[in-house]
C-alpha cells in the first residue's frame, strides 16, 4: 500500500505495531490535507459501522471484515441511530442503487 522513500515497499524489519507503514501513513495523510490524528484503525472503524448500517448483518461483516468472532466484530460495529443510511450511500456513491442482500 505504501513504498518507501526509494518507491521500494517497505521491508519487514520485525518492527511491532505497525511501524513499517506509519512514516507512508503519515505522509498521505499530510499531503492530503487530512487530520493528523487519523489512523488506518479510525478508517477500519468507519468502515464497519457504515457496513453494519447497510446491510445489518453481523455476520457479513465478520465474513467481510476477516473477523475471527463476533464478539472482535462487535468492538468495531458500533450500532448507529437508523436514519444515516442515505447519507452513507450518497457518500460512497451508491444512491440509486438497490441494497443487495446474500
């Protein structure tokens, strides 16, 4: 996802929690004018509570979010108030579209 100065990807280095991509990260988020205090995790969040607001499906989202359980699901799956979903989609560029439901 992220190459390094030279535009090689970076290198496992054996560094812990994540510390091969934050100097990528930190780059992108600058150039994109981004708030600082934004992390891969914030997006992951954002993403499965959207998902969940969708579909309301706990356990697509485990399947589609590669979960090991629902309960590791349910920390990121904050139940939102009903009513955001049009929001949501207008966002993601999905108005007009039908909700398909596996």
């Amino acid at each position: 996802m992220f190459l390094s100065r030279s535009g090689r990807p970076y290198a496992d280095t054996e560094r812990q929690w994540g510390g091969q991509i934050k100097v990528g990260w930190r780059g992108a988020v600058r150039r994109a004018e981004l708030n600082p205090n934004l992390t891969p995790h914030c997006l992951r969040h954002t993403w499965a509570t959207w998902h969940y607001a969708l579909k309301c499906d706990l356990l697509r989202l485990k399947q589609d979010g590669g979960w090991g359980s629902v309960a590791l699901v349910d920390r990121y799956a904050h139940l939102m108030p009903a009513g955001h979903e049009a929001a949501i989609r207008e966002f993601l560029g999905l108005e007009g579209k039908l909700r398909v439901v596996a």
